[in-house]
C-alpha cells in the first residue's frame, strides 16, 4: 500500500506540473499519468488480495517489486542526489516487500499449508 500511495502522489505531481505548464511533454505526462494511477490500482488490488490469501497476487506483488528494483538501480546510477535518495529508497522497499512475500507465514496464508488449514 506504501508503494500505492507513492505511484498515486506521482500521477498527482505530473497533473500538477501538466496543469502549472512545467510539463514539456502533456502526451508524455498524461502517459505517465495513467501508467502510474493503473499501477496503483493494481498493487492495492493485489494487496486486497494478498489478504484475503489469495496466492495469484504475490505474484502480481513480486512483479512490480522487480520493477522497482529495476527502477532503483537506474536511479541510484543517476548520481542526482534526489535520485539516488529515491532509489535507495525504493530499492530497501523493494527487498523489504520481497522477503515479505517469500517468509513463510505469507507462504503458508496463501498456499493453504499453513498449521490453521
């Protein structure tokens, strides 16, 4: 959900900056734009369903984490101090979600193996 929120903020900054005409590109931001708010979507969905055990969404969830670790090495790399704070950021968020999704009281919720099934 922090990750959803975070994508959710970004579409609203570039609707900020395409409206205030600090965007160069409105194709660009408007893409921007529903790609972040679609991905959002898709995380709290899927974090919806993580709850409720369903086993289909940690993969959804591992999906965007490598995304974002992606994301995280190219920001990092950037060697602008906002980026490489952001990427840093995202890359302990990322590995932090994955050992999550990996631990095994996720496993066992989501497979039906767990001591309560």
């Amino acid at each position: 959900m922090v990750e959803a929120g975070a994508l959710s903020v970004f579409a609203v900054v570039l609707l900020v900056e395409l409206f205030s005409g600090g965007s160069q590109s409105a194709g660009v931001s408007i893409f921007l734009m529903v790609c972040a708010a679609g991905a959002a979507w898709a995380l709290v969905a899927a974090g919806r369903a993580l709850a409720r055990g369903s086993r289909g969404a940690r993969g959804v969830i591992m999906t965007w984490q490598l995304f974002q670790i992606l994301g995280g090495i190219a920001a990092v790399g950037s060697g602008v101090r906002w980026g490489v704070l952001a990427g840093v950021f995202a890359l302990v968020l990322a590995v932090a979600v994955v050992v999550l999704l990996v631990s095994r009281p996720v496993t066992e919720a989501t497979t039906g193996h767990g001591a309560g099934h």
